[in-house]
C-alpha cells in the first residue's frame, strides 16, 4: 500500500471531476485518483459528523453552537494552509477513479484509506486534525469550483437561514 505524504488538486472542468494527486513532489511514488461529484458531496456531508465525534471541543459544545464552532476550526486551519499555485500543466498520469475513502480516527491523527476497488486499498495517509481540515477545504473549494451545487459554507448548520430577527 502506497504512503500518500503530500496532496496536489487540480478542479478539472472538462472531466467535471476533481483530480487528486498524491506525491506529486516528494520523492515517493506518486499516484492519481479522480474525484467525482458523488463521493466529494458525500465526502463533505459526512464531515460535519466526523469533525463533531473526533473533537472534544465540539463534541462538548451546545448544540446550537456546534455547526459554527466546527466552521472557526475550519477556517483557523484554512489560515495555516501553505499551498503552492496550481500548476495549469499538471496532467493525469494513469490516474484512477476513487470509488470509497474510509477515515478513522485515532489519538488525534485521522488515518485515511484509499480505495480503487471494493478489495484492499491502494493508498493511505495519516493526517493530522489542521491537514484533515485543510484537505477538505481544498476539495470543498473544487467542488464549489466545478459548481456541484455544495454549501458555500461546509459547517453550515442544517436547516440554516441567512437571517436572524432580534426581539
């Protein structure tokens, strides 16, 4: 099973996919998934749970103040985010279709699981709460990108109105 250490997006309008590279720059093998419209909104619909479980902050928070707690951690990693430009040469080398992620959760890392097939993974990663966040960031923003019809804001509490009457 491969070791993905660093992760490369590129929001692909022509394939109306995400692709998603691993080691692109590292020094390790690199390899190439696709990312569709199904799994990333499955992905990020999920998150809000994983995000609230995994967090003693959120977890311990009102119910009312969960949703906007999980989107200030959110963005306080989003702020720590060290990218580099995307490379608009950046080319799909055998890439394959991401057909299921499965996340655990572990004294404090979040060990990801890449899978091509429904048999073993081909891929796996270990990241920390801030890169787990920030890795969600980057597809939310590609799925915002390729207008999959997301939430603008990906801790958005369900059933959210953008106004609010004071009596």
């Amino acid at each position: 099973m491969l070791n993905i250490a660093a992760f490369t997006f590129k929001y692909d309008h022509i394939e109306d996919r995400i692709l998603m590279v691993g080691n692109l720059n590292n020094d390790q093998q690199r390899v190439d998934f696709w990312l569709t419209r199904k799994l990333v909104l499955r992905l990020l619909s999920a998150a809000s749970g994983l995000i609230e479980k995994t967090s003693s902050d959120i977890a311990g928070a009102p119910v009312q103040l969960k949703s906007d707690l999980a989107q200030f951690h959110h963005e306080s990693a989003r702020h720590g985010l060290q990218v580099e430009p995307e490379s608009e040469d950046l080319k799909a080398e055998s890439a394959s279709l991401l057909c299921r992620l499965d996340v655990s959760h572990q004294a404090g890392r979040y060990r990801i699981l890449f899978f091509v097939n429904d048999e073993s993974p081909l891929a796996a990663s270990i990241l920390t709460y801030d890169e787990l966040h920030q890795m969600l960031h980057l597809i939310h923003r590609g799925s915002l990108a390729l207008e999959w019809g997301a939430d603008s804001q990906l801790f958005a509490p369900e059933g959210s109105s953008s106004s609010v009457t004071l009596q």
